[in-house]
C-alpha cells in the first residue's frame, strides 16, 4: 500500500491511497472467505462454492464491497498511525479507481485541532467576601418552622393562609364542564392555585357552609370552551384549618435537629449557611478561572465537533426526560419543534464545551497529569464498598460509562488541584 497526504483548508486532510493488484487480489479472497457461505449456488453446500463459480453466478464485482471495507479500515488506519495523525468525525470515502491492477482510494477527513494555549498559570480569581446576615438565618429558620407546623381546625370563618377542605362544582351556562369537579379538595386561600377571584370569595367562609362562587375564565386559558367564559363553582366547605407554626424554642430545635437548645441550634444554621456559600463561591471561582483559560487560548474548532457534542446535550437529555416517563419524540411534538432544531438551540453551549475541553486536554498534556492505574482501582473499590459488593461483582454489574466517569472525575479533580496551586483563587 502506498499513500500520499494533502492537508486541505478547514482542517481537513485528503488521504490517497494506493492499492496494489497483489493487496486488492488478496482482500478479493479475504471477502470471499468471509462471506461465501451467505451465497447459494446450484450444486454445491452452502460455502462450498468456489470463488469463481460465486462470481459467475452473481457477478464479477460480487465481493468489491466486503473487500473495499476491509481496505479502507486496515489502510486507512495504517496511514493515520504513520502520519500520526488525530482525526474527529466520520470520514467521507471515494473509490477513485478499481481495476485489475489495484484500487486508489481517497479519504477525506477532518483532523484534531491544534490548541494554541494561552495563561493557564498566575491567574487572579477574586472571591467575596463570606458573609451571612441575621435575615438569612432567620428566614432559614422560618422555612423549617414551616415545615414543622401543624394543620388545626378552626371553627371560624376562613382568612387568606387557611386552607380549606371543599367539594366544588364547576358550571358554564348551568351545565357542568369537564374537569370542574372534585371533593376533598384541598386548597390555601391566596395561593393563587385557582382562577382569579376564586379564593377571593371563599374568605370568610365557615365549615358546612354552601358559597356559589362566579368567575370569568382568563382569555388565554388553555380549554377553548372556557377561555374568557363567565362561569360558576357551587362550592361546600367542609373544614377551615390553619397552620400553627411552633414557638422557636429549644423544644423545636430538639425537633428538627439533633442540639438541645435553641441558641445551637441557630449558630448551627449560620455555619451550614455559609459552608454552602463558600461552596458556592468556590465553584464559582473554578468556573471564572476556566472561563478565563479559556478565553486566553485559541482553537480552530472542526464543526463536526460542535455537531457531535449539540448531539450528545439532546441525547443525555432524552435520557432526562425518560427517567420521569416522558418520551422525548412526546416533546419535541407538545413543544411544536423537532430534535434537529433542539440540536441547533445548542450549538452555541456545545461551541463553548468543546473549546472548553480541548483546551483542558491540551493543560494535562502539557503537564503530564494522567491518572495512574492503582488511582482508579482504590476508586472503584471505594465504590464496590460503599455499594456493598467485591470489585470484581461492581465491575460486572455497572455500565462502562459509570466506570468512565470514575475515571472522568478523578482526572479533571487532579486537573484542578493543579491549576488551585499555580493560580490566585
């Protein structure tokens, strides 16, 4: 086999590949070893005919796909080892010649780009200042003395924050409409769960009491029946309740927590408060400074690249969508759209990922940060412990692709230990 290298504008590289008659006679054979028992021929077993009686009986060109494949994927990765070359994407191939005296091929491809890295080290990522205001704890403590509170019946007449328990029937033109029906209806005066105007009567409302509630329908609601439709509930109020919130003593913070006073408990939600911001700005400043490493180097992205990658944002989101049952076919449709235009809503995320990446790849290049074989075995058999297994029966049983993101993650977490070393953050 001979070849000769072009490199083409856009990244691109035209492989001409060169056949000889001996090569081409011998793939010829090695296709019709492979493939001679899917033919049938008059007189003989199944594979037993001849290569020559194959060939008269379904044409002299009869093996040139088999063969042609098997030349292309041992030549053409034979050129790509010599030229040492990286390519992405999917080839495109062309038979330029195929006669008796061999086969030219020529291959175009797109190749790795070249990543011109700019300051990855020195870098100054200024952070803020951590604080956590009395407000912030406060209205913390508000949410889970929300949680804890308990619905009590009241026997008075119902005030916004009630919730009441009613049955109700919906009426248009005196004749109920679908969906406008239900009992044990639970609803919270000013939530806002129901049309306009709704809740507003029910204030003052008491158990056992029957209300005939009218409304108009929004003009932009979605039953064409009942957009912009005068209508009427017939309601009946079965409960009012309230929420009694507890009083924030330290009997409620042994009740929602493990410290014994109130006091604690409080300095407790403060530090929790800002662990979290500093985790926040934590990866904050990680994103600033990878943002800023990128933005310093420059790389001439293949498209192909870009296309792959918006590819890959749909499909893991298709995986998204059927772990709560939706069908991803279901929402391109409700959505009025299509999967190649989300693909396309994409692109400029998937610019920025690639970019991102390749630059990234280029920093552990050049300084050698690789993860070692015995990092990954203490990793997997952290994870074989914590699930309970050996490593061998974690190895069987989990997807390639979790094992790929182990090794994922504790790559990129030496990438960042590096770069939190030799930069201001």
């Amino acid at each position: 086999m001979e070849y000769t290298k072009e490199v083409l504008a856009d990244k691109k590289v035209k492989l001409t590949i060169k056949v000889s008659k001996e090569e081409w006679e011998k793939a010829l054979q090695d296709a019709y070893e492979h493939t001679k028992g899917k033919y049938r021929v008059q007189g003989f077993r199944a594979g037993k005919a001849p290569r020559k009686v194959i060939e008269k009986e379904y044409g002299d060109t009869v093996f040139y796909d088999e063969a042609l494949n098997n030349c292309f994927y041992v030549y053409y990765e034979e050129a790509l080892t010599k030229e040492k070359l990286e390519v992405v994407g999917n080839p495109k191939l062309d038979v330029e010649k195929i006669d008796e005296t061999g086969v030219t091929l020529v291959v175009t491809t797109e190749v790795y780009p070249e990543v011109k890295l700019g300051a990855y080290t020195g870098l100054t990522v200024e952070k803020p200042e951590i604080k956590v205001s009395s407000a912030e704890v406060n209205a913390e403590i508000e949410i889970m003395r929300d949680k804890a509170g308990r619905m009590v019946v009241q026997d008075r007449p119902a005030k916004n924050g009630d919730t009441l328990m009613i049955d109700f029937v919906g009426k248009k033109d005196g004749v109920a409409f679908d969906g406008g029906t239900a009992k044990g209806y639970e609803l919270k005066l000013g939530s806002g769960t129901f049309i306009p105007g709704f809740e507003d009567q029910l204030v003052g409302a008491k158990a056992g009491e029957e209300k005939l509630v009218n409304v108009t329908f929004p003009a932009e609601y979605p039953a064409e029946d009942l957009a912009g439709k005068p209508c009427t509930f017939e309601v009946k109020v079965h409960e009012v309740r309230e929420k009694v919130l507890p009083e924030l003593d330290d009997n409620f913070a042994k009740n929602v927590s493990e410290f014994d006073t109130f006091e604690e408990y409080k300095k407790s939600v403060k530090e929790q408060l800002k662990k979290e911001k500093e985790q926040k700005a934590e990866q904050d400043a990680e994103e600033k400074l990878l943002q800023m490493i990128t933005d310093n180097s420059q790389v001439d992205i293949p498209e192909v690249m870009v296309e792959e990658q918006a590819h890959e944002f749909v499909h893991n989101f298709a995986h998204q969508l059927e772990h709560q049952g939706l069908n991803i076919d279901d929402y391109v449709k409700y959505m009025n759209t299509t999967i190649e235009e989300l693909e396309k809503s994409r692109m400029d995320d998937a610019r920025k990922t690639v970019k991102t990446r390749l630059v990234l790849e280029e920093v552990m290049k050049r300084e050698n940060i690789k993860l070692e074989k015995d990092e990954l075995e203490k990793a997997i058999a952290e994870q074989a412990e914590f699930n309970g297994v050996s490593v061998e029966e974690f190895k069987k049983t989990v997807h390639d692709h979790y094992l790929n993101q182990i090794a994922s993650n504790l790559i990129l977490s030496k990438l960042f230990d590096f770069l939190k070393k030799n930069n201001n953050m």
